[in-house]
C-alpha cells in the first residue's frame, strides 16, 4: 500500500494546526517532520517543542527525519514530544548501530536514510532491523527541488532486497515527488512518499494527495 507523508517544512507555520488537519482529513498517513540543525545540513527548521505543540491535535504517524549531527544524543526528546518514528542519516553518526538501538529502546519504529551520494549498501547490515529505508531525491535541506531520478536504483535494490527477505520494510522517498515523479518513484518500488511543496504548495491539500496517490498507485502496478 503507498502511504503518503507530507512534509510540514513547506506548511504556513504561523497555522500549523491547520494544515496539519487540512492533511489529516485530505487522506495523509503520516506527517514528515524535517529536523535540520544548520550543522549536518546547510539550513535550520524546528525542533522537539514544534513536534509536542503538534501531537495533541493529530491522529497521524509522526515521522520524523532528522537531519541532524549526534542524532543518539536527541532521539530522546523527540520520542518524548510524542514522535512514532524516527529516521536518521547513516552520515551523521559514528556508530549508527548504537542509534537503531537506542531508538528502539525509545519504542519507536526505526528509519535510516541516506544522502544522494551515499552508496545504498552501506544500509545492508541495518535492513533486517529497520522499519524504513529512506533514499533522498534530492540533497537534504530545503524544499522545492528538483527530483533525482537517477536515485531509483536505490530504490530498485532496497525492493528486490524487502521481497527476497519476505520484509515489511518501509522505502520511503523524500525530495522533488510531486504527481509525475510519485509515479516514477513508486514503479522503482518505494511505498513511502514524502510530498513538501507539492501538497503545501497547492491550494487544495487534500486533491494534490489524492492525485499523487493516484499517480503512485499506477507506478507501483508495475513492481
Ligand atoms: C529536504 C527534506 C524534505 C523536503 C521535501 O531536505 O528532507 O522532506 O521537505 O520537500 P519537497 O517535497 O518540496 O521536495
Ligand atoms: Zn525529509
């Protein structure tokens, strides 16, 4: 099934609680919420007090990425403020099992994601202990660009490697997906779409994600 995870870092901030209904009621799964320290990545969003404004007024997944340097020393507060998943960058951290692990313990589903010029094997040790992979489509820190199709083989990989293992595994696709690219993205396997600008940007939030759940649900006939 594609779940569709819109990312709050393009919503109007001064109403957050209204777009996070407007999702909500629009079809999303789940809430993307970018965490960038200005350090690992070259902007600075939020942190863990936005996330516990946030978790009283939604039912939906709170999946967090953060895109963060020591990501094991702030997982706590995150859990805390009421995350259900927390994914981390496999660059950001020195010991990124002692991370997985940490985040379990915290009892929340576990996600690693790699950066566009991170080769996808390096997730190989991790797989069979991960809820999600997460492969970025663009590089981390803004929203608004373009995707990068040539990060479907990734994809295609983290796929054929779910099916072969008889995996729940999660692949989720974050950067540039609007309805054309959901398409693309989920043909190469991915059931995890994170949508910014496309869904925020457009004046109905609740047609944009029908429409790219739509597009995706055609891809993904094909896997
Ligand atoms: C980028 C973030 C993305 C971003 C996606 O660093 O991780 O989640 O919000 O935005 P769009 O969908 O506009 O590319
Ligand atoms: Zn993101």
């Amino acid at each position: 099934m594609i779940q569709i995870s819109p990312s709050i870092l393009s919503a109007d901030f001064s109403k957050l609680a209204q777009e996070v209904a407007a999702v909500e009621t629009g079809g999303a799964q789940m809430l993307h919420i970018d965490v960038m320290d200005g350090h690992f990545v070259p902007n600075i969003s939020f942190g863990a007090c936005v996330v516990a404004s946030l978790r009283p007024v939604t039912g939906l997944l709170f999946d967090v990425h953060l895109m963060i340097s020591d990501p094991l020393r702030y997982a706590p507060s995150f859990a805390k403020a009421g995350a259900d998943m927390i994914t981390f960058h496999y660059e950001s951290c020195a010991d990124p099992q002692q991370t997985v692990d940490a985040i379990r313990q915290l009892g929340c589903k576990v996600g690693m994601a790699i950066k566009p010029g991170t080769d996808v094997s390096v997730l190989d040790p991790f797989l069979p202990q991960l809820d999600m992979a997460l492969v970025m489509t663009v590089e981390p820190g803004f929203g608004g660009q373009k995707f990068m199709p040539e990060m479907m083989p990734k994809v295609g990989y983290l796929r054929q490697w779910a099916q072969a293992h008889d995996s729940k595994l999660w692949i989720q696709v974050d950067g540039g997906i609007d309805r054309n690219t959901a398409r693309t993205a989920a043909q190469a396997g991915a059931d995890v779409l994170v949508a910014g600008s496309a869904v925020f940007g457009a004046a109905d939030r609740g047609e944009a994600i029908a429409q790219i759940c739509a597009s995706a649900a055609e891809g993904w006939k094909a896997v």
